[in-house]
C-alpha cells in the first residue's frame, strides 16, 4: 500500500525520562503506522531507560554529552552549561549524517542542544510538550 505521506526522516530530539520518552514514542508509532517507509532516529542523553526501551524497540539512537542544569548545585550547573556547545556539535553531526528533514524535540536534556542544531542547519523543529506547564527545555 502506498502511503500518501512523504517519506520523512524524523529525528527525536529528547527525552531522559519515561514522562518524554514515551510520549515521544507514542508519536513515532502513529506516524510509522501512517507512513511505514518513514524512517527514526532518537537523539538523547543516553540515560539506562532510552538505551533499554529504544533497544527494545528498535529504533536507532545517537548519545550526545548533555546533562541538566536545573535543580543542581553551582559548580554542576557550571559544568553543565559547558556541555552545551559539544552537545550542540554533536546533535548537528547525528542530524546531517541521518539527513533529518524534521526534528521532533519532546523535552529533556538532549532537546535543547538538538533544536538548536536542527536551527542552525536548517532543519524545522515541531516542539512537542506534554505536561501542563511547559518544561524549562521546551
């Protein structure tokens, strides 16, 4: 069957926690089942729970070095913060050699530096929140 969408190269920007990763996968499944040639790839911080869920189902992933600044103390926030600029670097690499066309960021500590890179090349970003109150990320 031919499906009417294009096929897109969709990359998830995000997650770190159950509340953004599964989300996240929710809307990946959706649109695999409309547009089954469509292809995934997730960009996050490579925490345990992305690596066994996304292993679990298949989806290929890209680790970027990126940690949370909120909620920590001064020196870790500091450290944090310096992460940024590798993560954005490394989120540009992943999304050029996917060859995204769009970025879905779903919060946490990878969406930033991914959006920011999916901007920089180029890319449209789709923000997706799904907490009442939008995340600091989002």
């Amino acid at each position: 069957m031919n499906s009417p969408w294009p096929r897109i190269r969709l990359a998830v920007a995000g997650g770190g926690t159950g509340g953004h990763l599964f989300p996240a996968l929710a809307v990946v499944r959706e649109l695999r089942r409309r547009c089954p040639p469509c292809t995934v790839l997730f960009i996050n911080a490579g925490r345990p729970l992305e690596r066994r869920v996304l292993r679990r189902e298949g989806y290929p992933s890209r680790t970027i070095w990126t940690a949370g600044i909120k909620g920590r103390r001064r020196g870790q926030q500091l450290a944090a913060a310096a992460r940024i600029p590798v993560a954005i670097v490394q989120s540009a690499a992943a999304l050029r050699t996917f060859r995204a066309q769009l970025v879905l960021a779903v919060g946490g500590y990878a969406a930033g530096p991914a959006a920011v890179a999916a901007w920089l090349l180029g890319i449209p970003v789709v923000l997706h929140e799904q907490n009442l109150l939008p995340g600091v990320t989002n």
